[in-house]
C-alpha cells in the first residue's frame, strides 16, 4: 500500500529524514515508533503531500506523492498531530462539511464511523472547540474516515490522552482492518508497538528497525539484566563505571544493563560491594521493544 | 462548483457565530455616520472674537456690529486694551482679536484708506485660516458698503456695479453631510473587503485548519473563492445599508444610478479583497494581519481626500493617490450621488481601479501559492 524509497528532507541544515525506506502492506496496521523530533511526523506529511521531498521517491498504492497528490488526497484520510477542525462549528457541522467537499454526506459511510461517532453523537450540536480531548480526537477520526479512504496517516493521535481514551483509541484502530483500511500511525509511545501488526523504528531521520513487534523483540541479541537498588542516581554511575555493560538506562522502577556476554549476577553485586553499594537486586530480564530500540541507537 | 457552495455556507455559518463580526457589521455604520458625518463638519461656528475699539465713531460701531451679526462669530468682549485682549487669546478665551485703530473713521473719510489689526491663535492652523477667511469676507462686505454709500452721496444717480454671486453647484445648501456621506460608506465598505478577509484567511492558518483543508480535494482557487465571496457579499450588503442610513438620516441626494455604485463597488471590492489577501499571505497570525492592514488603511483614508482636499497636498502626494483605491471610490461616490455621473463620466476609474485590482490579486495570489504548500 505505502512503498517509501530513499526519502531524505531537510530544513535548512538539519536533516529531519535521512534515506528513509519501507512498505506498509494493504490491510495492516503499521506503527511508525520513535521519539519527539525523530521526523515521524516529516514523513507523514511528505506521505499526505503536504510537504515535498528533496529526494527519494514514495507511493501510495501507484500514485507518486509528488505527480498524483490531488488522487492522494481523494483517497487517503488523514488527521495531523494538532487538532485541526473548526472550532466554531459544531461535531455535526465539522463532519458534514468535510463530508460535503469530498463530495459525500454523513450517511453513505456512516457504518464505518458508528463505534466512534456513537460516542460523541449526544453532543453532536456542541461546538468543537468545547469537546473535551478524548471527544476532539474521536471527531478529529470520523472527519478522517467520513470519505471512506483507503490508507488512514494518524500522526500521534494518542499522544496528551488520557490512559482510558488511548486504549479505546487503538481498539477502533484495530477495526479498520475489517474494512480493509490500511492504517499507519505515529506514537512517541514504545508499549503501544505490541497493538501493531508491524512497527518501523525511527531515530533522528533513520528507520532503525522494520518488523512484528515479537520479531523487533526477538531481534534483541544482547543480554539484558534488571536492577534495583535504594540510591537510583549512585547507582546508574557505579554500574556505567564498571566494565561489564555496553549500556546502562533506567526503565521504570528498574536499570537495565546490557551485555553482549553473559555475566553472572554474583558478579555484578561482588563488584558493586567494592563501590560500597550493597542490598541489591539483580535478576536476568526478558527484553521488550524499548530495549530493542535503545539497542538499535547509536 | 458545489464544493465553493459548501466553501461559502460554512464561511456564512462562522461569521454568523462570530462574536465581533456580525455586531460590528450592523452597528458600524450607524455609529460612523452618526459620529463621523456629524463631526467632520468643516464649517466653523461660534468664532469668539474680542474687538479692541478705541472711538466709538459712527463706522466703527457699525463694523463691530456686522461681526455681532454674523452667525461665525461670537462677540466675546469690546474693549480698548490690547492687553487684555492679547490675555484671553493666550488663555483660549477668544480666537480672534480685531483691533480698530484710532483715527479709524477720520482715515477711512479723509484719505480712503484705513487699517485693522487681526490676531488669530494658529494652533490649529486650518481653524486659523479659516477664522481669518471668515474675518476678512466680513471687511470686505464693510468696505464694498463704504464705497456705494460714498458713491450715492457723491451722485445721488445710482451706478452699475459689478455684482458677484457664488453659487455652490452639485451642493447648493454646502450640506457637509452630504460631502461626507458618500466617503464614509467606502470606509465602511472597505474595513470589511480588508481588515475581515485578511484576518478570516490568516485564522485558517493561526489555527491550524488549513491543514485538513490541504488534504481534501478542495483546489486552492475554491478556498479562495469561497474565503472572498462571502465578505464581498457582506461589504455589498453593507454599502446598501450605508446609503438607506444616509438616505433616511441625512437625505443625502441620490443624483446618479444606484446600479453604477453597486457596479463600481464590484470592481474596488475586487480590488480590497484581492489586498486582504494579500496581507493574510504576509502574517502568520490575526495580530499580524491586522496590524498590516491598519498600517494600509490609515495611509489610504488619509490620503483619500475624505477629510484634507487632494488639490490642497503637494505634488508628490498628488501623485501617491493614483495608487489609492479608496481615493477613487470616495470621488465615483460623491460624483454619482451628488452629481449625477454617468458611466461615461467615471470610466476611467473603473478602468484604472481594475487595473491596480489585478496586479493586487496577480502578486497576492503569487505569493499565496509560494506560501501555502
């Protein structure tokens, strides 16, 4: 469905997309996974051809996103990072307008965006603007699919929602697969890459990494171990001290360390002792995309 | 085609919400025409003179009572000290001070020839000019008196004398109301062609909706068409109820068609428009965008012969006002409602408002298409 050759964009001398390469298939529901400033929403925009390449070539089915934009824009939906519908207008307003100039009307796809308008159809006559953020992103989602596209370019749409709304979010995502939509979505989110069918890693311009989240998991070739101990900041410099790790990082309540050889644990805590560092836990853990992620960065 | 209907209906659906923009577009020209015909009334009542009389002869009593007379002037005091008068003009009590020499009437029988002194306050300088235009018609009606009065004394047989009459053509009752009328409405008309495009243009981008419009088939000369013809609309609507306001409050005279109005207000309203537009694609904010626009406005009223006549500037200044829209619609609006212009007689500024209304648009559309992806 998406094939993205070679794309590289740049804003004056920052390189915002380097070489930049995959395919999303018909029917799946992609991931684009990285952090803030990664140029996750950069591609989108080249991909919804409102932004231009500087080289490197991408489709969208056979359309060129340069030649052919104007059947882009008939066929694919698109909601940006921003809520970006009017304001003044009301839900039903804002959804038969964008309905109108697709040259559509609210009924004839209306079966597609059932679970999501049902929710916000009581305040169907509030205006947008006093939605609350959760709601806004349900409009924002109908006004995208109320033309019935073939591809939906999500950029962060979960990104400042509340736990309940996100989860809510993805399930209707998960959805569109019933109506053979294709989906690609950008998250800043690395737990929400197990809720896609397949996940492009991105890093300041690159594509580290494109694959099933259990592959990108399974990809993890070093060993990884967690830790815990009382004084977390002595800690992470005792352990970066030691010559036993490529990489040492907090992760949640724990440190994760990684190694490209196994190290026993006694060893570790023997070595921590001699730093003075003792009650300490130390177990072998099962890696999950971040650790893949962090990996994969230079 | 549908899709600019669709453009237009949901532009009308958010003005009509709008918190500023309706109120504005009703009560605008009430307020302007009220306060703004009322005000620049160029006509100076109520001068307050102190007369500075030193013989209380017969032909000086009777040229202090011709300004006593005359509905400009207010006598305020009649003295002989020019100290006292020089005090009340430095105090703003009086405007003007005439001072009536001795010997005033033994010079005027004796040697015809007698002099006044006038001192008028020249803060404001075109107050003073006409303060002292006011004065010297005065003296000179007093002089044109003296001499037939001599002359009938002379030989009792009356002679032909050259008589002048000013008669003030296309506004014979010199109505400032209706001077002002026809210039305030394309003030009206064109706040709404320039300061509401551009802001309602640049709000699309200041909030982001431009975005989703961008990846809809809607082609750009659609948005535009659809962001324009509204406020044309409104600003047409507008003039209408400027004229029944002007008509039903001032009777303003409706010599001319009101169809070359509505005609020639097509044409600038291209022109205004195309000129919002253009602004909107400079600013990235409504702050912006208005700031811009006020800059233009202010430069185009003032320069637009509505409160300073353009034959008063100089040259240089002349010649800025062929660049000025709101100059020629003030001119085609006096000339059509006061004048009775035809189309023939204003031709010329349909042809050349047409012209500045198509590079405006050519550069504003250009530079649209630079800054919009």
């Amino acid at each position: 469905m998406i094939q993205i050759e070679q794309i590289s964009k740049s804003y004056n001398a920052h390189a915002a997309l380097k070489q930049a390469s995959f395919k999303v298939d018909r029917g799946e529901l992609f991931g684009l996974i990285g952090p803030d400033g990664a140029g996750k929403t950069t591609l989108i925009r080249i991909l919804m051809t409102l932004l231009l390449p500087d080289s490197g070539k991408a489709h969208i089915g056979q359309w060129d996103v340069v030649k052919d934009y104007r059947k882009i824009r008939q066929h694919v939906g698109y909601m940006p990072g921003n809520f970006s519908l009017y304001r003044d207008l009301t839900v039903e307003e804002n959804l038969r307008f964008f309905a109108s100039v697709f040259g559509t009307n609210i009924k004839t796809h209306y079966h597609l965006i059932k679970p999501i308008y049902e929710q916000i159809e009581p305040f169907k006559n509030r205006r947008a603007e006093k939605l609350s953020g959760g709601m806004k992103q349900k409009l924002a989602l109908s006004c995208s699919l109320i033309h019935r596209p073939e591809l939906l370019l999500l950029d962060e749409p979960t990104t400042g929602v509340d736990a309940v709304s996100r989860q809510e979010f993805w399930q209707m995502l998960g959805t569109m697969k019933e109506h053979g939509i294709t989906v690609l979505v950008s998250t800043p989110y690395m737990e929400e890459a197990d809720l896609c069918d397949r996940v492009a890693l991105i890093q300041n311009g690159e594509i580290l990494e494109v694959a099933s989240p259990k592959n990108i998991v399974d990809h993890f070739s070093s060993h990884l171990y967690r830790i815990k101990g009382k004084e977390r900041l002595g800690l992470i410099n005792a352990l970066r001290s030691l010559s036993l790790f490529t990489k040492v990082y907090p992760f949640g309540e724990y440190i994760h360390c990684t190694s490209d050889e196994a190290v026993e644990p006694v060893v570790i805590s023997q070595q921590l002792g001699q730093l003075g560092m003792d009650e300490i836990v130390i177990e072998a853990a099962l890696p999950g995309i971040e650790d893949r992620f962090i990996e994969l960065m230079a | 085609m549908r899709t600019i209907l669709y453009l237009i209906r949901k532009e009308f659906l958010q003005i009509f919400r709008h918190k500023i923009m309706l109120p504005a577009l009703f009560i605008m020209p009430f307020v302007q025409l009220i306060i703004l015909v009322h005000a620049a009334d160029f006509e100076i009542k109520n001068i307050k003179i102190h007369i500075i009389n030193h013989e209380n002869q017969n032909w000086n009593v009777r040229l202090i009572s011709q300004f006593m007379a005359s509905e400009h002037f207010v006598v305020h005091q009649v003295s002989n000290s020019y100290t006292l008068a020089y005090q009340q003009l430095e105090k703003r009590e009086v405007d003007l001070i005439l001072e009536i020499p001795k010997d005033f009437e033994k010079n005027l029988l004796k040697s015809n020839k007698a002099s006044v002194f006038i001192g008028a306050n020249a803060i404001d300088g075109m107050k003073a000019g006409l303060t002292t235009f006011y004065t010297n018609s005065i003296l000179r009606s007093f002089n044109k008196n003296i001499v037939l009065e001599q002359m009938k004394i002379a030989n009792s047989r009356s002679t032909a004398g050259i008589q002048t009459k000013t008669v003030f053509w296309y506004n014979p009752e010199m109505e400032y109301a209706h001077f002002m009328v026809p210039g305030i409405l394309v003030i009206l008309v064109t706040a709404i062609g320039m300061f509401f495009t551009g802001i309602n243009i640049v709000k699309e981008k200041e909030m982001g909706t431009i975005e989703q419009i961008n990846v809809t088939p809607i082609r750009k000369y659609q948005f535009l068409i659809g962001k324009l013809a509204p406020f044309m609309l409104l600003a047409l609507m507008e003039l209408a109820i400027g004229l029944t306001l002007g008509k039903l409050m001032f009777d303003i005279p409706m010599e001319g068609s009101l169809w070359l109005i509505f005609g020639f207000s097509v044409i600038y309203l291209f022109t205004i428009l195309g000129l919002g537009l253009l602004v909107s694609t400079f600013s990235n904010t409504q702050q912006q965008a208005m700031f811009i626009s006020w800059f233009f406005l202010m430069i185009f009223v003032l320069m637009s012969g509505l409160f300073t006549s353009i034959d008063s500037m100089p040259a240089w200044a002349q010649k800025t006002t062929w660049f000025n829209p709101v100059a020629y619609f003030i001119d085609v609006n006096r000339k059509i409602l006061l004048k009775g212009s035809e189309f023939a007689d204003i031709s010329g500024h349909f042809i050349k408002v047409g012209l500045i209304g198509l590079v405006v648009n050519f550069f504003a559309v250009l530079n649209y298409r630079k800054t919009s992806a």
